[in-house]
C-alpha cells in the first residue's frame, strides 16, 4: 500500500499533537496541526480589533479572509512553526485567549470552509497526519486511518497547565481547567461540524497511559491496516 493520510481527532489538550508528530516522525509523513489555522485566524482578527470578550465582527472577518495567509516552517531544532502573513506567530498564537478565540472564529461556517479547503489540498498527495476536530469527519472522510482521542478534562486541564508553566505563561490550574471545559462545550455543540467521533475511528483514552504506549498502540495499528 502507499502513503496514506491519518486523521487524529478528539478534544482539546487531550495529546493529540503528540501522538500525531509521533507517528509522522516514524512513518516520514507530513504532520500538520489544523488547530493553528484557527488560532491565527482568530490572532488576525483580534489584532484588527474584530473579537472582544462579547462579540466577533464575522462581517468583517468575512469580507477580509482571503487576505490571511497562514503556512508552516520546519525550524533548525526540527519543530513545526505556524507563520501568519509571513510573521512567525508560533509563541503568540499558544496563549489560552487565543486558543479561546479559535474555538469562538471556528464556529463559522466561512471560516471552516476557507480553512477544509486549504487543509484537503495539502492532503492531495497523501502521506499526512493531521490532528484537528473534524478531520476523520469532513478535512479526510476517506482516511484509510483515523484516531479519535479521549482523556478526563482533569488530566487535560493539568496536562495543558503544565504545558503554559513551562513556556512561562502565568495561569492557574482552574483558570486551565475552566477554558478546557468552556472549549469542549463549545466544541462539541456548534452547529457547524461539531467534535464527534468519525464512525469508522478508532478511539484511545490516554488518560493512563505513557506517551510510548500510545504510539506503540498507534504504530500496530497502522500496521494492522496498511
Ligand atoms: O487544537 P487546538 O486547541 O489548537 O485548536 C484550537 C481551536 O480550534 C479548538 O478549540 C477548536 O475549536 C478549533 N478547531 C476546530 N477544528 C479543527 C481544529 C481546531 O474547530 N480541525
């Protein structure tokens, strides 16, 4: 069999970045990470003032979509970095209001179907992890290999609490906990392409188990499969 593509989908913080360059790293697949698209959707409009903490101005963000360009570069340390109109926003885009303001900019349908469009190109030519919401669901519904993660919004919350410690981002564990729970409801009650499970995915709670397990787990499967 060729290259395939794979979808890796399931909520927020949940690990499945890291499972997703794992298996591309291993496979020698193109990892793409379809959260950062609407991470620097959502930094374009907050920086042309076009989110507050109530509102989001779609008329506008509608009216000026094709003027954002978002691509990604290999750095020398070999870790993926999202670029916004050219700008490296790899940093900026990671924060929990942004993260917020992704969740909120994807609940339009414009923008989802800006984003689908550019996400199945990169698609074309297969051999390609991507991890996302709605990738085994609309991005690649013909994925020969599809992973939908799971673990308890307490093990995320710490996970991603820990994660912004590091990068010396000043949270608090229940403020972490709060956004997590306020993207999941977010997430899953959209109307447009809401997080669910594809009904050909495989499903993994990693909320006990090592990183290398998960990937030792994902690489049979692939193996299975292929
Ligand atoms: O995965 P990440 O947390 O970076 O994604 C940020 C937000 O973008 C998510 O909360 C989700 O609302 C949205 N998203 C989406 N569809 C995707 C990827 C992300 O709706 N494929």
């Amino acid at each position: 069999m060729g290259k395939i593509n794979i979808a890796v989908d399931g909520f927020s913080s949940c690990g499945k970045s890291t499972i997703a360059k794992g298996l591309a790293r291993e496979l020698g697949y193109t990892y793409i990470d379809s959260g950062a698209m609407y991470r620097a959707v959502a930094l374009f409009a907050y920086r042309k003032g076009w989110i507050t903490d109530t509102e989001i101005d779609d008329a506008a963000l509608q009216m000026h979509i094709s003027e954002i360009d978002i691509s990604f570069k290999t750095n020398s340390e070999g870790q993926q970095e999202t670029y916004l109109n050219g700008e490296n926003v790899e940093k900026e885009i990671r924060s929990l209001e942004i993260g917020n303001g992704a969740s909120r900019v994807s609940a339009l349908g414009f923008v989802r179907r800006e984003l689908v469009r550019q996400q199945q190109a990169m698609g074309k030519k297969k051999g390609v992890v991507m991890d996302g919401r709605d990738i085994g669901t609309v991005v690649f519904p013909d994925a020969e290999f599809k992973i939908f993660l799971t673990a308890s919004p307490e093990v995320r919350a710490q996970r991603r609490y820990e994660e912004l410690q590091a990068k010396g981002n000043p949270v608090t564990y229940e403020d972490t906990l709060a956004n997590v729970l306020e993207r999941d409801e977010r997430d899953t009650t959209r109307i447009e392409s809401p997080l669910r499970k594809a009904t050909d995915a495989i499903e993994l709670d990693n909320s006990h188990i090592t990183i290398t397990e998960q990937l030792q787990w994902a690489m049979d499967m692939f193996n299975k499969i292929t």
